[in-house]
C-alpha cells in the first residue's frame, strides 16, 4: 500500500474533513502548496481559494477561507476560518452576496475619498469582496462540471 496523508480540516464550527489522502493542493499565501507522503514539517498561512484533494485516482475540491497548515510527518492539519465544496454554495445567493459586496466596497471608497476611514475597514472589506468572487468562480466551475 502507497503511503498516504492524513489529512484534517477544522473550521471554527466544526471539523470539516479526516480522511486519508494521496496529496493535497493548498492556496499558500506565496503561493499554491502540493503536499504529499514525506513532505518536509511546515506551518504555513493560507489564503482564500481552492483546496484540492486526490484519493484513488479521485479528485475533490473546497473552497477554504484564509487559515493555517501544519505537516508533521504524513499529517496534514488545516484550520480556515471556512471551508466548503461547490455543492454547497447556491449560486444566486453568492451572485446576491458578491454584488452586495461590491456596492459595500465602493460606497466606503466614496466616503475615504472625503473623511479618514480606517485602512483595516478597507482591508476587510477588499477581502470579504475577495471571498465572494473566489466563491462565485468555484460554484460557477462546479456547474460545468
């Protein structure tokens, strides 16, 4: 039998996944991560995007929120503050939410252009709209599929 990954992803509400894996591709925030059996020990942040998982010769991906990734020995421990597959995102609702987020983003870069708004506001909101366009690209993939 081939090596495997245990691989575990934990969001603040609940433990999402435990399985074992033969790899797993992790949106790193230097970039994207491929972890297989042996890998190096790493703790290293994780950005918004796609988490791909390959058992058997099957491949199934997440959509997974900013977070971390520890790899100890064939260990594989995710904590995001979300994770979920594109069956679990309905579509409209995310169009909804992506253009709300939009008008949100825009309206607060109106009012900066006149009164001091607070750069951490900004960065939030840039990134709320950030998950809500990975979020309408992943379910918008799912649907081709």
């Amino acid at each position: 039998m081939a090596a495997m990954l245990e691989l575990e992803v934990v969001t603040p509400e609940r433990a999402v996944l435990h399985d074992h894996v033969d790899d797993v591709v992790l949106p790193g925030v230097r970039g994207e991560m491929d972890v297989l059996p042996g890998h190096l020990p790493l703790l290293a942040a994780l950005d918004v995007g796609q988490m791909t998982i390959r058992k058997d010769g099957d491949e199934r991906s997440f959509l997974i929120d900013q977070g971390y990734v520890e790899v100890v020995e064939d260990r594989v421990t995710v904590l995001t503050e979300a994770c979920e597959g594109v069956e679990d995102i309905d579509i409209e609702q995310a169009r909804k939410i992506l253009e709300e987020a939009r008008e949100e983003l825009t309206e607060l870069e109106e009012v900066s252009k006149e009164e001091r708004v607070e750069e951490e506001l900004l960065e939030s909101h840039r990134l709320a709209l950030k998950r809500q366009r990975m979020r309408m690209a992943f379910a918008s993939d799912g649907e081709s599929e």
